[in-house]
C-alpha cells in the first residue's frame, strides 16, 4: 500500500482546497468535488518530489487541452514559489504564493504604437472561437495576470487589427487563420440510412432485405434526410477606409475559401470573385494571387453597385439562395442609400441571413448613422464589429446563428 | 488471488510492467493510468492520432491479466451496439423450428439468455473477475453525444436493466479508458467525470526506444537518425505530420531495403512510407531528402 504523503508539511486537504482556488481565479473550469479528488490523488501518489505533485494535480485538474498552458502558469505561480523558499528570499519579482497572487497584476505590454486608444478593460478575455466558453466568469484582473503568463500572444486579443505593428499583425493572422467558420445547416432532398428506429422506415429498403429472409422483414430499415451545411458567402469591402482591416479580413476569408468552402468576393469600385485564387493552402500565395486579380484596392466604395452585380452575376443563379451571406464594411459608400435599401432588399430574399461586419461599430458612441450604413440594416440579422481576435469569435458565432438577431429601432 | 492493489502498488511499478508489455510511458501517462486504476475514476486519453491512446489500454489489460474490452464508437453507434441486442434472427427460428415440430413454445424461453447479443458493455460489466476487465471506448468524440451520456449513465452505476430478465449488476465494475483525437469538444458532465489526460508528441529519444522496441532487427544508430529526421519533418507545415506509426513504418523500410544509414538518396526513395498526402509530399520534396537526412547526422 501507498503510505502517507513523506512530506508531512503538506496536508493534502488544505493543499487541495488553496490550489484549487487559484486555479478557478485564473479561469479554469474547477468543480469542488476534483479538491476531493486531488486529496485522494496525493493520498496514492505520494508527492515527493515536483514532478509527482504536478502529474497528479494535472491529471485531476486539466480536463481539456487547451488549458494546459493556463494550468502550468498557475501550478509554477503557486508551487515554485512555495516549495522552495530558499528560491525566492529576497526577490521582489518571484512568483507569489498561495492566495497572494490577486495583488500581483502583469506589466501592461509596452509595445503598443503611441496615440492608441486602451484597450476596453472590462471585456473578458478572449474565449477561442468555437470553444463554448463555459469559463468566462471570473473577474477580470488577476485573471488578467495569469493569462499573460500563459500566452505572450494573449494580449493580441482585445486589441482592434489598426492599432497593431506589422509583426503583432502576421502573428494574429496565423491565429486567425485557424478561425473555423461554420454554417447552420440545412435539410437536403437526400435520405440517408439511419441507424436509430425513431426515423422514418425505409420501407423500400426493409421490403427489399425481406426478400432475402423468405418475406420476414427481419431488419428494419430507417432513414433520415441528410443534413447539409449552408453555402457561406463572404462579401469583403476592401476600400481605402478599410485598409487598416482588410488584411486580417482576407486571411479570414481565405481559411474560409480553402477550408468551409466558402465563396469569397471583394469590392470597392467593382466586385472581383476571388474563391478560386483564394481556395489554395498556402496562405501567402493565396493573398498575393488575389491582390494581382483585383485591381481596385483602396479606392472609393460602391456599395450598392457592387452587391446589385453580386446578385445579378452570381446570386440570383443560386450562389446566394439559402445561403449565410457576411458583409465585411464600414458602410460609407459613394452611392445613394435608397439605391442600397433597394439592393439590400433583393439580398434579403434571396439570402437565409445576412451578418454584417463593421470594424466601427466597436468605436464608443459609433451609431449606425451614415447613409449606406443606416440603410443596410434593417435587412441584416447580425451586426458586429469584427475589429478584434476577440471580435472575431462574434463573428463565428453570428454565422452559426448563435447570436440573437438584433433589435432594429 | 491477485488484486490490482498488489500488482500495480506505486506508479513506479506500473510504469516498469508497462515497460515489460513494452509500451514506454513516461511519468505523466503512468501517473494517469495509475490514479484511474486505482481511484477507479474512467480516465480520457487525448493526444495526436498514433501516440498510443489504444495501446496504453491493451499493455494494460495484459498486466493486469485480464480481459479488455473494446467498443469503437463512430457516428450514429445506438445501445444496441454498445450494450445488448436480441439475436431477432434467431428467435424467428427458433419459432419456426417450434413449428415444425409441434412444440409449444412460451415468450419468456425467447427472451432468454440464450437469444441475448452481448456487446462490449455489457460484457465488461458482467465480467466475473477476478480482476476488473479493461473497457476502452475507443475514439467517443466520434459518436453522437446523446450515445455519451448514455454511456456515462451506465457506467456509473456499473448496472444495466434488460428488461425482459432483470438487472445485471457488476461485480467487478471495469477499469474505463477513453480515447478522444479532438473532432468534437466532449461534453462537459464526461470531462467532469473523468481523469484526463494529454499525451504529448514524444521527443526523438523516445520515439528511437519505441521504434527499437517496435522494430526489433533495425540498428540502434538507425532508429535513432530516423527519429531526428521525423522530428525535422514535423516541423514543416504538413497536413498529416507524421507519427510513431510512420516512424516504425520507415524504419522497418528502410531495415527491408537494407540501408544503414541515412542519405538524402535514401530518404527520397523511402518518402512514401512518412508522408501520406500529396501536399505534404511537394512541401517536403521542396526541402529535399538531403535537409531531412542533415537533421540526422546534424
């Protein structure tokens, strides 16, 4: 039998019980009964040595992968610091112990360019597109300080794609590139056979199979309709008022081309389809194919020109219908809002929802005032600002269909 | 009789009769496989495809000298594969060979234990001992979530209720290893539930053990260059990167072949046993097989 722990300064319980606490502060997932467990877990491994410990407390605590950089943050932040005092006597930097850790608080990053705004502080942190975050609940700044211990990219979530330096900018599109978009999906004309009785009897088939068995139908055979994902369509304004955007937007646009087989198109004086040139592996050659097919980058904006060619060259023979249509745009179009009412209209009855993007929108004070803008909306089911990593989650979500639909005035 | 206590006594014994069932776990995956056998809490592998998820689970049923059970989940499995079925093919004959001779034949013989199907959880829940059996429930992100907390439900009370015969109640409620490569977030009342594991992508020196043990004619200098050259391969952007099981796969080519040591040439000729995939073949064809085979002799 395992013997009681040899380190007899360490009661399981309390060690339990404290570290267990300062995990949940840092925004895992922790229900009281793993303290139990934990104290279980020493009990049969014996924690002697660093090692030891951590394994158990990993094993116990850690419950998805992704918060395995969190984990050993906090486990280092609390344990380093306590098994070995010798290590930090005297050092006004060494990571804090036990339950002193919501004094500390993580250097804000320096590298910001001058003149940028703060980032909103009281946004929880970014929750990676497509993990449910069943963890954003705790409160905001040590929590802070153990997530930029975590991860130095970390910091590159709240920030709005303008404000960041061409370096911060290729690491965030490398983040960005892994966003998998997908769509609501719809029932196709197609049966499938299913394995579960409380589908439709295929009757043709289980008739067929009978003949096999001398006229017992002995197994029974069900179908369903199939399901299939809706077509996703993604119209990208890539005029001189995006700009600072536009590059963290088509990479966005090409890990959907290549990946959710998703059609992409770019406008701003004309509307150039870019799917094909899009829809290659390599992000970079991709970008470079589609900057020499459109022509037109950083001009001016006709918005209800480009979405009345959308719908007439493409749309109307199919590529819209039932599909999730995303309009990335600031809105602010050289043409008359009643000719983008009229085009927005069209779209409405062609498209199965309409999500608008507009990296303004998270501007304080933004309202959606200007003529295009104003009159684009009443169509649209989302609207969101886009203009952050984190951001970009909102985005994900409003093509699920996760997002209410907004309240128009 | 032996008891699990007595075979597995600390996570240091566990990891030397691993080692003797020549699968090499490090300290973590011990520490797991250990907690979970003893706590009898199920416990959740995930990791890359080929870093042993499965293996773990059967090195471990052959320690303990018992039986595993292995139920591989995929997309729409229901009860009836994982639990029990009535053999309905059978009791349709067993009513008409009663026909023809005339014998009457009442409900319940149908519904006896002779016309049960057993599946693997139910197998591993009637297992009578002396130890616990292994049950891996292979790759369950793959199967529907309703199907998980049914699983979750069973096992939990180690019962099962067949409602023609009664409760079947385990004796010995079995050591539950779960295998998951990602393809779904598994829902958060399993996670709860169970120990969790991560298995890291070994580093060079243990992927040459393993390919030694795995590939027993192949020469230690082999393996070892081998092992470099993957770990350079792995560090490209490739949509498949390859795993242990490559790794084995070109070792026992390259020991085939004949060749001792690691060349550009010999690289180029053995790259379909690595890379599996059209891109990741120009990727790395662009490199060149004398860069993979630098790695090794760098």
């Amino acid at each position: 039998m395992a013997d009681r722990g040899l380190q007899p300064s360490i009661e399981a319980a309390a060690l339990a019980a404290g570290f267990s606490t300062a995990l949940h502060r840092a925004g895992l997932p922790v229900s009281p009964d793993r303290a139990a467990r934990l104290a279980e877990a020493l009990r049969l491994v014996p924690p002697t040595d660093r090692a030891a410990l951590y394994w158990a407390c990993r094993v116990v605590f850690v419950s998805q992968q992704q918060h395995l950089a969190r984990f050993d943050a906090v486990f280092s932040a609390v344990f380093d610091g306590r098994l070995d005092p010798a290590e930090s006597r005297g050092d006004p930097n060494a990571p804090p112990a036990v339950g002193s850790e919501t004094r500390t608080k993580a250097a804000p990053p320096t590298n910001r360019p001058a003149g940028a705004p703060e980032p909103q502080p009281d946004r929880p942190p970014a929750p990676l597109p497509g993990a449910d975050s069943a963890d954003g609940d705790t409160d905001g700044p040590e929590r802070d300080a153990i997530l930029a211990l975590a991860s130095s990219d970390e910091h590159l979530h709240e920030m709005a794609f303008a404000d960041l330096d061409p370096e911060e900018l290729d690491r965030l599109r490398q983040l960005v590139a892994r966003i998998v978009l997908s769509t609501p999906t719809r029932s196709s004309r197609r049966r499938h056979p299913s394995p579960h009785s409380r589908d439709r009897l295929d009757v043709a088939r289980t008739v067929r199979a009978a003949q096999r068995t001398g006229g017992d139908p002995i197994t029974l055979h069900h179908a369903r309709r199939r399901q299939t994902p809706r077509r996703l369509v993604l119209l990208c304004d890539v005029s001189g008022s995006m700009e600072p955007y536009t590059r963290v937007f088509l990479t966005l646009l090409q890990g959907a081309a290549s990946g959710a087989r998703a059609e992409a198109f770019v406008f701003s004086t004309h509307l150039t389809r870019l799917t094909r040139q899009l829809a290659l592996r390599d992000p970079d050659q991709a970008l470079a194919q589609a900057a020499a097919t459109a022509t037109d980058w950083a001009g001016g904006t006709r918005l209800a020109a480009s979405i009345r060619r959308f719908i007439d060259d493409f749309g109307r023979r199919g590529l819209a219908r039932g599909a999730v249509i995303v309009l990335f745009s600031d809105g602010w179009a050289q043409d008359d809002p009643a000719d983008v009412d009229a085009q927005m209209a069209r779209l409405r009855r062609l498209a199965h929802r309409i999500v608008w993007v507009n990296p303004r929108k998270a501007a304080a004070g933004y309202r959606p005032l200007v003529g295009g803008m104003a009159a684009a909306l009443p169509y649209c089911d989302a609207f969101v600002s886009g203009h952050s990593y984190a951001a970009l989650a909102d985005v994900a979500a409003a093509i699920r269909g996760d997002l209410h639909p907004i309240d128009h005035p | 009789m032996v008891t699990v206590p007595e075979l597995v006594p600390s996570v240091g014994a566990l990891q030397r009769a691993l080692d003797a069932e020549d699968y090499l776990a490090d300290e973590g995956l011990a520490t797991a496989v250990f907690l979970a056998v003893r706590m009898r809490q199920p416990l959740l592998l995930e990791g890359e495809p080929g870093v042993g998820k499965t293996q773990i689970a059967k090195a471990l049923a052959r320690l303990l000298n018992t039986e595993l059970f292995r139920l591989q989940c995929y997309e729409g499995i229901s009860a009836g594969e994982a639990l029990y079925e009535w053999n309905y093919p059978r009791q349709l004959l067993g009513i008409r060979l009663a026909e023809a001779r005339g014998v009457e034949l009442a409900e319940t013989e149908l519904f006896g234990r002779d016309y049960l199907l057993r599946r693997p959880l139910l197998q591993a829940i009637e297992h009578p001992g002396p130890r616990p059996a292994v049950l891996l429930l292979d790759e369950i992100d793959r199967a529907d979530a309703e199907f998980e907390a049914f699983t979750f439900e069973l096992l939990a009370e180690a019962a099962v209720t067949i409602p023609e015969l009664g409760t079947v109640t385990a004796e010995h409620p079995p050591i539950v290893i779960l295998t998951s490569n990602r393809t779904r977030d598994l829902h958060d009342a399993l996670t709860r539930r169970c120990l969790y594991h991560w298995i890291d992508y070994p580093g060079p020196e243990r992927i040459a053990q393993i390919v030694r043990r795995r590939v027993p004619s192949s020469s230690q200098a082999l393996a070892t260059e081998a092992a470099a050259a993957i770990t350079r391969l792995r560090s490209l952007d490739l949509v498949k990167p390859p795993g242990i099981a490559e790794a084995i796969d070109w070792v026992s080519a390259l020991t085939v072949l004949g060749i001792e040591q690691l060349s550009g040439r010999s690289v180029e000729q053995t790259w379909g046993s690595v890379l599996k995939n059209r891109d990741d073949l120009d990727v790395a064809a662009a490199r060149g097989g004398a860069w993979v085979a630098e790695a090794a002799h760098g």
